[in-house]
C-alpha cells in the first residue's frame, strides 16, 4: 500500500523521490512539514497531489500580512434565530492544510497555528474543537523573498517534524513534466489509491515499530553534540528527539521492517534537526556550512552495537 502511494504521488510530483519519502514518513508518524523552495518548483503541487491520493479532506490558507487568526482558526457568529453563538470553521478544520507562504503573515496568526500542530485540536472563545484525522499541515515558504516576510520564531519552527527543500529539476525531470502537461496529467486528474482510513491504520502500525533502548541513547547522544556545538545558539529540543525517534519508526515500516536501525537515525536526523539549529554570529562570520557540522556531529556521534 505505500509503495503504491509512493510510486502514484511520483506519477504526478517528478523526481525528487528522496523528498516524497520524507513527506510520507511525516504523514505516517503524525507529524508536520515545512517545504522550502523558490517559486514554481512544485510545493503547492506535491501538497495537493498528496491530499489526492489519500482521499483526504485538503484545505487551502494562502497567507497574506493581512491574515487573522479567526481565518485559521475560526469564529463564533451570533444567530438571530437562535438567540446563540455558532462556531464557523476556520481554514484549519481539514485533513491535510497547507499552509501557503506561511512566512508572508504576521508572528501574531502564525502561531494560531501552534495549538493544532501540536494538541490536534483549537480553542475558540473557550470551546474545544477537534481537528479532523489523520490531521497534517504542510507549510510553505520562500527562501529569497525577503521583502514583507516575517521569520517563523523559534517555537513554530520546531513543530515541524522536518523541513524539505525543494530544488531545480533536471533536464530529464523536466521533459517529463511537460509532457505531462501536454497529455493532460495535472493535478486536477489524480485520483485515490488509500483512504484516510488506511493512514490511521499505517500510524497505528508505526506505532508499534521496536526501538531498543540503545537505539534511543543514538539519538539523545546527537541532540547532547548539538547542545555543546560552539557554532550553533542553542541545540535541539527533547521534542525533536521524540520526532526523530518518530520519523525513525516510519521510515523502518516503510522498508518493511519491525524495528528500528541506527541508519534510520542517520538517515532522517539532517531533515529533523536541521531547521531547529541557527548559526551563532561568528559562525555566519567564518563562513561555516550548518549542514557539513550537522553531518560531521552524525558521524561523531557513537553509533550502537
């Protein structure tokens, strides 16, 4: 079943399979995505192709500066006829949201969105609501727009499982989105090959993956160099662990197995921990690359027997 959502999102989304994989470990461990890319690479199509395929319910906040929060999260409106409030859903009260340009809105509604990724549920005049599941946001943003942007603070950041950045493609990946152009292969015609259901039983699945003690030890000794590392502001949170050991899980189901290696640490740790570390000043000084001291802390790290 996943290898045939994977293969039926890659019909659709061209090349860049490595960043498919990791979506799909994202939706499967119950977390959410940060895609980042210049315009035109395909973030918003990889989010809609996904919500397609799965059969999921798929809504839409383009943020604007001008973005409240009641639109993400929704309002109460006074009924004449009832003489009571009723709560309006907000733009959030979907499966699968994606949250487009969320660097483009004000500090003020991007953190409306902290109470669902994280509790799976939000407030409104001191009523709960329950998001609807399996319940994903993937988010968006610009890395070289600058202008009318606001940086996503540090607390909203580390609510992404991970973040995937989207490049140019190919010259063959490229011919092959044209022609599925010209035939009429757009998003508008992909169709479901799992249900909502189906991911809520793959979660359950992930759940139940092993992961021994020493396994665990692996990821808390990376998050330990992270916190000591000169060059970084601070280290990674104990929740990026717990999405990391999350991922690990996903990704050991995916290729069929019931437990967890130290290659599946290895091999999600760049895309969990890289967009929870900044560069201290003189490490941007002195030139430093955050993703060659990130790989040289993995290789550090002392892996298990």
């Amino acid at each position: 079943m996943i290898n045939r959502l994977k293969e039926h999102i890659g019909e659709y989304f061209v090349g860049k399979t490595e960043t498919v994989e990791n979506i799909l470990i994202c939706l499967f461990a119950g977390g959410h995505v940060l895609l980042e890319g210049v315009p035109g690479v395909g973030k918003t199509t990889l989010a809609s192709v996904l919500a397609k395929s799965v059969e999921c319910d798929f809504g839409r906040i383009q943020f604007t500066p001008d973005t409240l929060p009641t639109d993400v999260m929704g309002t109460e409106v006074f009924d004449m006829k009832t003489g009571e409030f009723e709560y309006r859903e907000g733009a959030v009260m979907h499966q699968i949201v994606l949250a487009d340009e969320i660097n483009r809105t004000s500090p003020k509604t991007q953190s409306s969105l902290l109470e669902a990724m994280a509790e799976g549920h939000t407030t409104v005049s001191g009523v709960r609501h329950m998001l609807p599941q399996p319940f994903m946001v993937i988010a968006t943003q610009n890395p070289v727009e600058f202008m009318g942007t606001y940086p996503l603070p540090e607390a909203q950041i580390d609510r992404f499982m991970m973040k995937l950045s989207i490049g140019w493609p190919d010259e063959d990946e490229q011919l092959r989105m044209t022609r599925n152009m010209l035939s009429g292969k757009t998003v508008d015609t992909v169709e479901s090959v799992i249900s909502a259901e189906d991911v809520m039983r793959i979660r359950e699945q992930v759940s139940k993956v092993t992961v021994k003690d020493e396994v665990i030890r692996y990821a808390g000794n990376i998050a330990d160099l992270t916190r000591n590392e000169k060059s970084f502001v601070l280290g990674i949170s104990p929740r990026a662990v717990l999405d990391l050991v999350k991922a690990s899980q996903a990704r050991a189901l995916m290729e069929s197995r019931d437990h967890v290696k130290p290659d599946d640490i290895k091999a999600t740790a760049p895309y969990v921990i890289g967009h929870r570390l900044a560069l201290t000043s003189e490490a941007k000084i002195s030139g430093e690359d955050k993703s060659e001291i990130i790989q040289r802390l993995i290789k550090k790290a002392k892996i298990p027997m």
